[in-house]
C-alpha cells in the first residue's frame, strides 16, 4: 500500500511539472495513433479472437443482450447503430 501511495504522489509531482502542454501533446498523439486504420484493423481482429475464445462465436452483440427470460438488458440499447 505504501508503494502505491508513494508511485502516485512521485507520478502526481512529475506529471505537474510537465504540465498540460505536454499532456495534450500525449494525447494528440495518442488520439493519432488509436484513429489509424491500420491500428483499427488490428483491433477487429483482436477482437473478434477474443470473442471466439470466450465463445461468443458468431452471435451477435444483440443476440447477447438477451437474458434466459428473453428480455433485454437494460444496459444494452435498443436500437441498432449502422
């Protein structure tokens, strides 16, 4: 507990002294990177790994916001995005 009082006061000092130049700097750059299709790709394809090795296999995302009784869960929407 000690070690991650002390991380996050050590993490708080030196991200001050960057100030926020520098962190709007981080996440241009970061925005940049995340947004490239390339990037995009390869997140697809992770993703849909993930979801065959937790085997949500080729059910949609709608097919699983269905409980046993069939209704919905409130947490999903119910509409469809294009």
């Amino acid at each position: 507990m000690k070690a991650f009082v002390l991380g996050a006061a050590v993490g708080y000092v030196l991200g001050a002294k960057a100030g926020r130049g520098r962190y709007d700097q981080i996440v241009r750059t970061y925005r940049k990177v995340a947004d490239h299709p390339a990037v995009q790709g390869a997140a697809g394809v992770a993703r849909a790994k993930v979801g065959e090795k937790v085997g949500l296999g080729g059910r949609s995302k709608s097919a699983t916001a269905q409980n046993t009784n069939g209704r919905r869960n409130v947490s999903e929407p119910a509409y469809h995005q294009p």
